[in-house]
C-alpha cells in the first residue's frame, strides 16, 4: 500500500466541540473544497493542454498517411482550427469544455462526448464490478484474519493479500482469460456484449485492489479490537460475531472510504491494460488510441474527464468524511 | 553500543542509534531479512547481468525458435530465437534501474514541494498544494502515457515519465512531516543562532524525514516497476532489442500454443521483485517508524 | 468457540453468495462476440446448401481481424483495409477484379469502351440496379462519387489513384466549379475522358476506393455518411455499425447479382491474440492473422483450417538517399550485401513468407525472380571502399504496433556482421508517419500491399521524384522520373520493357531501397466455411456460406 492513499490526518490540532461554530465551520470547509475544486480543475485543463500541444506528431498526417500534398493538409487544418495561435485556441477549448462540447473526434466522426459515453458506460460498469468484487473480498479476507489473528489461517489470508498485490493486472488476466474462456469455456473471452464480459475483467482489475483493503481492514479492525470499548464488549458476554460486526466494522470501515478516491483513480488507469487483454472498448482504451494517433480533442476530452472524475469523486469523499468526522474538516479545512 | 563523543549535536546521536535499533529489530523478522536477500541478489544479477547471462541480451539463434526448456535454453526461447533466461536476466536490469532513477526524480521534487510547503506553509503551502492536487488528479499510469508522448518513448523517457508524476506523495508527506517537525525545539535553537530558512529545512527538517523518505520509496518502487512493466506491456517501453519483463508478457501472449511458458516466466520475475519489496518495504516501516503504520 | 463457528459459516455464506451474484446468471451464455442465439452451431437437421432454405437459425458469419482504425466506412476518408474491408461488403465500384486479375463489369454492362487515342472510355451502366434505399443507380450518382472524390473542401484521401481525370486537379483546386472529366450522356450511360493514357485505368476503377455512393442518401447524411449511414449496391446492407468493435450487415435481398447465402455477416476489430482464443472457442468463424502467429498452428489440430494467402505485396526497406551516409551509393551498394532475406523469413516468420529480391511482386510484370545479394564481407569490403573502414551507424524509427518493428528488430541483429549499427526507434504511429513524411526517417521499412496489379503502384508511387520524400526515400533522378512517366503512357506491349530497365536501375545498379520479402496473409477457418473470395488482402462474402 502506498503513502499515496492515504490523507495524512493531523492529529495534533484540536476538533472543535461547539455546534454552532461547526456548523459554520462545515459550511466554510464545503466551500473551501468546492473553491479548491475548480482551481484543480482548471490546472488540469492546462496541462493537458500545454502537453497536447508540445508533443511532437501531426494528426492530419496520420490521416493522410498513404498520400497528400501540403495544400490539402493545409486547408484541412485550416478547417478543423490548428492554425490559431495556441492561447485563442486554449480559451476556445476552455469555454467549450465548461459546456462539455470537446468537439469531434478527428478520426471517428463522432462528438468526442459521444464517445467519451460511450467509453465511460463500459469503464463505469467495470469499476462497479471491480468494487463489487474487491470489497466484499477485502472486507472479508480482513475481517477473517483479523478474526483469526496470529493463527496460521490469518498469515495465510494475509499471505494471499500480499500476492495478490504483487500479481500484475495484465498478466492475471490473461490467465483467467486462458482458463475460463478457452478451457472451461464459462465465461467470455473478451467484449462486454453480456454482463458476464466483466466478471473475468473485473477480477483481474480487482485483485490488486481488493489485497489492499484486506490489508487496510485487518490493521483497522486489530486496532479496533484492542481497544477497550471491545475488550468491555467481550465481558460483557457479547458474540465474537457481534463483536465483529456491529462494533469494529464501521469504525474499521472508514478509511475504507479514504481508499475510496484513490481506488476510483487506479480503477480508470489501470482499465486500460485489462482492456487491452479483453478487448473491451472503454475509457482508457479510448484515450490511449486518441494518443497514438494525435486525436487531440478525443485526449482533451478523455484527459479533462478523468481528472474531473477523480477530483469530483474526491470531494464527494471529503464532503461525506468531513460530516463523519469532525477532525478531519479542521485540518484540511484550514490549508 | 557505540562510543559517541560528547562534542556531537543531540540530533546525531539520536541519529545513528536510532538506525542501528531499527536495524536489530530488522534482522529479528526472517520474512524481511529474505526480502532483503532476494533484492540484494536482484541487484547483483543485474549488475553482473553480462557475466551471468547464458547469451547475450540480442542474440538471436535462429535454429531455435519458440523452442521450450532444452539444455541449450534453460527457459526457451523467444519468437526471435534469443534466450529467454538471460532476457529475464537483463529485464531486471530495467525494473531495478526503474526504481532507483524514477523514485530518484520523485523524491527530489516531491521532497522539495513537500519540504516548502510544510514550512512555510500560508500561501506557498496553498500554491503547492493546489499543484499537487492538480498533479495527484490524473491516474498514474495514464498521465505517464501522456508525457512519454511529448517526450517520445525510450526506456529513459519512461523512467522520468514514471518520476514525474509520482512525486505527489512523496510530497504529501514530506509536507505533513515538516509541519510537525517545524515546531519543534531544535528549529527554534537553530533560528534563534542566526541559521537561514534554507539551512533549516536542509540541515535539521529534510534528515529528520530520512526514515519516512526510506520508507515510502521502498513501497513507491514496487509501483515503479509495475507501472514500467505495465507501459512495456502496452508497447510504449523498451526498445528492441532491450528486453523488460512487462514487453516479454506482450509478445509471449500471441505465442501461448508455441511456448506457453514465455509468458510465465517474465510474470513470475515480476511478481516476486514486487513482493520482495512490498514485504520489505512493510518491514522497513515496521522497524523504522512504527508511526507510519497508516501509510 | 460455536459461536465463533457459527460466524464464520455465516460470513463464509455470505461470500459465497456474493460472489455467485457477482458471476451473474448469465454465464451460461458464453459467447462473448455478438449475438448469443445466433453464434453457435446451427442444428443439424437443415440442408445447408441452398440459402433459401428455411433452416431453424439464421446463418451467421463472424470475422476478426486486427482492425484498429475501424473508424468510419467511408472510403473517401481512409486509406486502410480497417475501413475497406467492412465497406467493401455495403458499397461497390464500377469494375471487379476477377482470380487472374482482370476486370470484369460489376455495374457496368459492360467493360467500358476505350477510345483510339486512350484517353476516353464510354461506359454503360447496369439498369435496375437498386441501392439499399432503394433509389436506382444513375450517372449521377457515378458523377457524385468522383466529385466527392476530387472535392475542393474535402477531398478523399486516395483521389491520386483516379487524379488522371480530366479537370480533376482544376476541380480539386477551385480552379473550376464542375468536374469536366465525366460528362453524363443519360441516366444510363456516361463517359470518363483523361489528360492522358493511362494504361491500367480500368483497373484503377476497380479499387474499393472507388466504389458508387448514392447521392440522396450520401448528401442527406452529411458528416455521419459511413458512421451511421452507409448504403450502396451491394450484396449486404448495413444493420449496425460501432465504429472500432465491428459492422454487422445482413443480406441484401434485392441485390443486382446473385444473392449472398449468408443470412447475416460480423466483421469484427479484434486484437489479434484475443481473435485467436475466440476463434478456438468456437465464438469466431475466421480469423486473420499474420505469418509469426500462423506457425504455431502447423502441425496442430486445427492445421487443416489453416489457409496461406501469399500477398501481392512487398516489404522494403526504404533509403533515404539524402541523408548521410546513405546517400553515398557505394554505401547504399553495401546496404544490399549486407542484408539476408532467407534468414529474416527463417526467424520470426518461421519461413512463412516468400523472400525476395526484387521491389515488384511475383505475378505482376517486370518482376525479377533475382538472388540475394547476402555477402556481409563484400559488405565490409564496399564501406572501406567507400571511406568508412569501421562500419557505419544508423538510426531510424518505425510504427511500434507494426511488423516492420519485428522486422528491424532482426535486421538489426543481422546488419551487426557487416559492422552496421543500426539504431531502432520504436514511436507511436502518428510521431512516425509525420517523419516519414516529412522525408527525415533514415531507413523506413515500407509496407505496400497492391491497389492496381501494375508495376507503376510499386515504384512510380515511392521513386517518382515528386513522391519520394513522402516514403523518406527522397530520391531524384531524372532518369528514374523520364522511365516511370514514360511507362504510364507507353502502349501496353512496350510497358514491361521499361518498368524491368527502371525496377532494375533502382534495385541493383543504384540499390534505393532493398526488397525484404512479399508477406502473406494466415487464416483460420471454421469447419463448414465456404466459398470466401481472397481478394489479395481482402476478403469478398459474395459467395460465402457456412453449414
């Protein structure tokens, strides 16, 4: 697990026990983020810009790749906007992709929203199965170790989790692909026509993922259960199952809901690969395509609507983490 | 333990104990120590790579193609007829150099950012921090894409692609550690003897955080090379005839029926590198700042 | 310890439960490519041969090939098979190459008539030839499909191959408003007049690019002409087409010809190791596939299914004769030693090509069945000669996702024994295709499969100087240029004397590029697949059939 999926939360600054400079106190913290939102937002915008246009490669050519002379190249450009000056043609793309019209795509004809749908209908459906999948399967590899700590059963789980964190999405894939599609023939070797398309996408996606939050889960819920508030529990009489369940697994939960963002932005960057194995035609296919072949407003599109993704996601996680918990509103809140 | 002058700063002393504890309680956990093991023998393979090798990396011996394990080729060959074994020899050469040049930009920037903005914190912390964000908001992989297309491809574009967009959580933090660390006494002392900010963050902030900066690069490289072997696999890596374990996995999936085992040598040379350093980098943190346990 | 039981089962069930729901009840529908009633096979009760008879399911044929740039159907727009092949099934050109490689009429009644002086051809169209909208073909919608062509705005990418039209380039250039070259007669018959003769231009009507659009539906589309509307006179007609997945197309019931005697026909874009497992499982009918994958199936069970196509067409490595040192031509002249056809072929092709030295294909004229000149110490001997005793370095970039990659991959390997260090670049395809266009690729592997079956398609397009910078060849001589052109308008029994004189200039004597080998094309086909016509690179449905 990475430094990088985690908020660091800063302890050391006192939560603030007063509803009604809470309240305010929320209120601010919900404009700070959506402020702080919209900066990242436009950042974003520039430097997918700015890389765009540095990178070397000229769409029209990679049209014309049999033949065409300099004049037709010309008045294709011409057409499609490439010879105005690089800031006219920033603010353009800006104001456009406010209203979230990116143009049409060179290549395919298409408006790039148009296809940016439809990339993210099958991206989207394969990012609710990989959570589907590495949720319930994290939560619950966690939970068993945990449950089973310092057993053989808990260092084999989490034996399991390390594996399944070190094993590469693609190479993953293509064994299930080999083992399910071709010798056991259960499940579809690629294209997403039937649900069924994303199981084995899914899997292979969310091993990695789901690893990760076992892991999470188990330090979480020994934390969890050493604390008194359990041990008090336990003479009390209650069940370990009820232990488990209705007392540690929320708390244990919550930075589950941290992992949340983090997931969301692995999940739309690592599609591609799986998407490549599957040939499933989705978001990170659509952009890694519009790369090679410079189809600049395909990348635009793809890029600004990834990042906005993960941004947007990310605030919806703060929002709900910031009613949650207090703590994390006033340090966050303050920056 | 160790005699240590009485002339030396408090900080120092603290310093080398405070590794040599961390060291010991190393040893104690065998799984890290055969992690340790298992990079330390990575690295001199790759290092001697040459010497070690059956074949060179590009030789292609056109009477065996596609063959599987035999005398001559310990692990096959490839569709060129080249040794897959020393392939997968020189492929670690690739993943070890990924790790050290790509976690080696990371930390410098990231360290910088993070060491700015945790310090002064007010508007540079904003400024920085937006950066970050904004940095933080494209998915990994994705963004190294991009910038290998602005850059071109090549094995060392790759490395600096890979850097470039991981030094956002090696800023993070650095920036949440220095926040801490400013407000300690020993800055106050050293501010009050007349030292620059500069000095301050590079003498006393910067080799406080050497143990988180140990830690979260040795959980950042197994990223690393995942993410090399991920941009090879999409063909975006190495060039021929370099040989890297994720391009290996590429071009061994349209030979499954001629030499099954292709693809499953480099995937397992992968897998365990991964591992290794995953479980090393957890005893690291385990050993080194038992704090860093939410990391 | 029965409670911590009882948890544990109750936890596990719900696992369990859980991740049966994440299979989905649908796993029992295992075909991943297209319909689920329709992909497998069909019962055995029904007499397959005659399409008209009632079976109890719908024939259905799925292809996959490799077809990344399956971006639109409209061949005015693309140069590559990834949109001819799918379009190919919907649209069709005037003429048709037969087996041997002539032309026959497809909406023509007859081959068009050649005047005297070769410069004009009266053609008459086929009556009550419907398009699948039903408007009948006409002049003009023949005179529609060149102006599109030749279009001021717009023009299609592959007008070069019919720009001998009179009053095209004028056209094209805004010069005039009408294109003069077509002059319509009546609905039925109409005349194609030249600037000049041009030997082979019948056949260059029988290219795809080519091919009749109808102008209603083709203007009343606008910029989804090809994406979401497609219509033509061909034997299938569009259903559904999802730009990069695949076009689906069912018979066309009015067709002019004979039926199709598939029911329902799939192309799919499919990446090629995904289109092999498919093609195993049973889920895809055919699949294409290059020479390194093909030879894993020779000797397998599934080699009876296996089909070689030996293309009309050639791998070359192009040089580029102005930059350094290659545009030494003693320099060049080593190049030529120093490279071993057989040997490339023997390695990653495994022998599945056909190697040659000769930049005209076998079966077209001027073809020249000469050896290898592999000799790397008469290699070394030639770059001392020519001043660089310790060998030389070269650089050059190919399109990462392209054979020519694998091909430089071995070349590089095999030019080391003649102390020639080459460097590969590996770049994506638009970063390559902008330097070989723009002439900066030092030695481009060149992949040209045949558009007309005439020597000027293989040498007229790379060497002619006003070409050559295109193809990084950079190549002007005024003695290549004088043969080329006059090759295009000799009469046909002098032709092949003067393209055998320029194929051999270039090859031996200045050695402007060195011939790799013709490449061909791998196929697996179902068992009770029948009657596809291998149309060089293409594939022709017409006569198709499956039991």
């Amino acid at each position: 697990m990475t430094a990088s999926m985690c908020i660091y939360i800063d302890l050391n600054r006192q939560p603030a026990g007063n509803p009604q400079y809470e309240v305010t106190h929320l209120a601010k913290y919900i404009l700070n983020r959506l402020w702080q939102t919209v900066i990242v937002l436009i950042g974003v915008t520039l430097i997918t810009f700015v890389m765009i246009n540095i990178a070397p490669g000229d769409p029209v050519a990679v049209m014309m790749a049999k033949k065409a002379d300099e004049a037709t190249i010309t008045k294709i450009r011409e057409q499609m906007g490439l010879n105005e000056p690089l800031p006219v043609q920033y603010i353009t793309f800006l104001k456009n992709a406010v209203t979230g019209d990116f143009g049409n795509s060179y290549f395919q004809k298409y408006p790039v929203s148009t296809l940016i749908a439809r990339g993210f209908k099958v991206t989207g459906t394969l990012a609710v199965g990989v959570l589907l999948f590495s949720i319930p399967f994290g939560l619950i590899l966690g939970i068993l170790a945990a449950i089973f700590r310092g057993r053989i059963l808990d260092r084999v789980f989490m034996f399991i989790s390390t594996l399944g964190m070190a094993l590469p999405s693609f190479w993953f894939a293509i064994i299930l692909q080999l083992i399910f599609g071709l010798w056991l023939k259960v499940l579809p070797i690629s294209g997403v026509n039937t649900l069924s398309g994303y199981v084995l996408p899914s899997i292979a996606l969310g091993l990695i993922y789901g690893a990760s939050i076992a892991r999470l889960t188990r330090t979480n819920m020994l934390e969890v259960l050493n604390q008194d508030y359990i041990r008090t529990a336990h003479a009390k009489g209650v069940s370990e199952a009820a232990v488990v369940l209705r007392h540690s697994l929320r708390n244990a939960a919550i930075p589950i809901l941290t992992y949340l963002g983090t997931l969301i932005k692995n999940i739309l960057g690592g599609s591609v690969l799986v998407e490549t194995v599957f040939s499933i035609k989705g978001l990170g296919s659509l952009l890694v395509e519009g790369i090679m072949k410079r189809d600049i407003p395909v990348i635009q599109g793809c890029t600004i609507y990834i990042a906005t993704v993960f941004v947007i996601a990310n605030l919806l996680i703060d929002l709900l983490y910031g009613l949650i918990d207090p703590r994390i509103r006033v340090s966050k809140g303050g920056a | 333990m160790s005699k240590k002058s009485q002339a030396l700063p408090v900080d120092t002393v603290k310093f080398s104990s405070f590794y040599h504890d961390a060291f010991l309680r190393l040893r104690k956990d065998k799984v890290a120590v055969c992690c340790l093991a298992f990079v330390i023998l990575l690295i001199i393979v790759a290092v001697f790579a040459p010497i070690i090798a059956p074949y060179p990396e590009s030789y292609q011996d056109t009477s065996s193609i596609l063959s599987g394990s035999s005398s001559e080729h310990l692990l096959g060959t490839d569709e060129y007829g080249r040794d897959i074994l020393s392939r997968i020899i020189y492929g670690s050469r690739v993943s070890l150099m990924v790790g050290v040049v790509a976690e080696s930009i990371a930390v410098v920037i990231g360290v910088t950012m993070g060491a700015l903005a945790g310090y002064y914190g007010g508007k540079v912390d904003m400024v920085i921090s937006r950066i970050i964000e904004v940095f933080a908001s494209f998915p990994q992989i994705l963004f190294a894409i991009v910038i290998m297309f602005v850059l071109g491809t090549g094995i060392i574009n790759v490395f600096f692609a890979i850097g470039f967009v991981g030094w956002t959580s090696v800023a993070r933090v650095i920036r949440s550690q220095v926040m801490q660390l400013k407000s300690n006494e020993y800055v106050e002392a050293a501010r009050a003897s007349g030292g620059g900010n500069l000095a301050i963050i590079m003498r006393h902030l910067i080799p406080n955080c050497l143990s988180t900066i140990i830690v979260i690069i040795t959980m950042e490289i197994p990223a690393d090379i995942m993410y090399e072997a991920s941009l090879s696999f999409l063909g975006l890596g190495v060039q021929p005839p370099q040989s890297s374990w994720g391009e290996m996995i590429n071009k061994a999936r349209t030979y499954l029926r001629a030499n099954p085992t292709y693809s499953i040598y480099p995937g397992i040379a992968l897998v365990l590198t991964v591992l290794a350093f995953n479980l090393l980098g957890d005893a690291l943190r385990d050993a080194l700042d038992p704090k860093l346990k939410n990391l | 310890m029965k409670q911590k039981s009882t948890s544990i089962l109750v936890i596990l069930l719900i696992a369990i439960m859980a991740f049966s729901g994440c299979g989905g009840g649908s796993s029992g529908s295992s075909s991943g490519a297209g319909n689920a009633n329709a992909a497998s096979e069909p019962s055995g009760t029904s007499d397959a041969t005659e399409a008209t008879e009632p079976s109890g399911e719908p024939s259905v044929l799925k292809y996959a090939h490799v077809f990344n740039d399956m971006d639109g159907l409209d061949v005015h727009r693309y140069t590559t098979n990834d949109v001819i092949q799918p379009a190919m099934t919907i649209c069709e050109p005037l003429v048709r190459l037969d087996e041997a490689g002539n032309p026959f009429p497809l909406l023509l009644e007859a081959l068009p008539e050649m005047s005297q002086n070769g410069t004009l051809f009266t053609c008459k169209l086929k009556e009550g030839v419907l398009f699948h909208d039903g408007t009948e073909l006409t002049s003009e919608d023949v005179l529609f499909t060149f102006a599109r062509i030749f279009d001021p705005v717009e023009p299609s990418i592959n007008y070069w191959l019919v720009d001998m039209i009179k009053g095209a380039k004028e056209y094209m250039n805004g010069e005039a408003d009408q294109l003069t070259g077509i002059t319509i007669i009546d609905p039925y018959n109409f005349t194609i007049e030249l600037e000049e003769p041009f030997a082979p231009f019948i056949s260059s009507l029988a290219c795809e690019q080519n091919a009749i659009y109808p102008k209603a539906a083709c203007e009343a589309a606008g910029d989804m002409w090809g994406v979401t509307s497609f219509v033509g006179t061909g034997p299938f007609k569009m259903t559904e087409f999802a730009s990069k997945e695949y076009l689906h197309v069912e018979r066309n019931n009015d067709y002019h010809g004979e039926l199709a005697k598939l029911d329902e026909l799939y192309i799919y874009n499919m990446e090629q190791q995904t289109g092999l497992l498919e093609w195993e499982a049973g889920n895809i009918d055919v699949v294409w596939m290059e020479s390194a994958p093909a030879a894993q199936y020779i000797g397998s069970e599934f080699e009876e299914n296996l089909l070689r196509i030996d293309l009309m067409g050639i791998k070359t490595l192009n040089l580029n004769t102005i930059m350094a040192p290659l545009d030494n031509q003693t320099v060049r002249q080593a190049m030529k030693y120093a490279i071993d056809q057989k040997g490339l072929v023997n390695s990653f092709l495994q022998g599945l090509a056909n190697p040659t030295m000769s930049q005209v294909p076998p079966g077209i004229i001027a073809h020249s069945d000469r050896e290898s000149f592999y000799n790397p110490d008469r290699a070394k001997e030639l770059l001392a000669e020519a001043g660089y005793p310790d060998g030389i370095d070269l650089e050059t970039y190919v399109d990462e996702k392209d054979e020519a990659s694998n091909v430089l991959t071995v070349l590089q390997e095999q030019l080391k024994a003649s102390n020639i260090n080459l460097k590969v670049n590996r770049v994506d395809r638009a970063t390559y295709i902008d330097m070989r266009r723009a002439g900066e690729v030092q030695c481009p592997v060149l992949t040209w499969y045949k558009d007309i079956s005439d020597p000027d398609n293989f040498l007229y397009t790379f060497y002619f100087s006003d070409n050559s910078k295109m193809f990084s060849s950079n190549w002007n001589d005024p003695k290549t240029d004088e043969l080329l052109l006059a090759g295009r308008s000799a009469d046909p029994a002098d032709r092949e004397a003067i393209y055998e004189e320029v194929e051999e200039y270039l090859v031996v004597e200045q050695s402007v590029m060195v011939p790799l080998y013709n490449p061909s094309h791998f196929y697996l086909i179902a068992d009770g697949v029948e009657g596809i016509f291998f149309d060089n690179s293409l594939l022709r449905f017409d006569a198709a059939s499956k039991k």
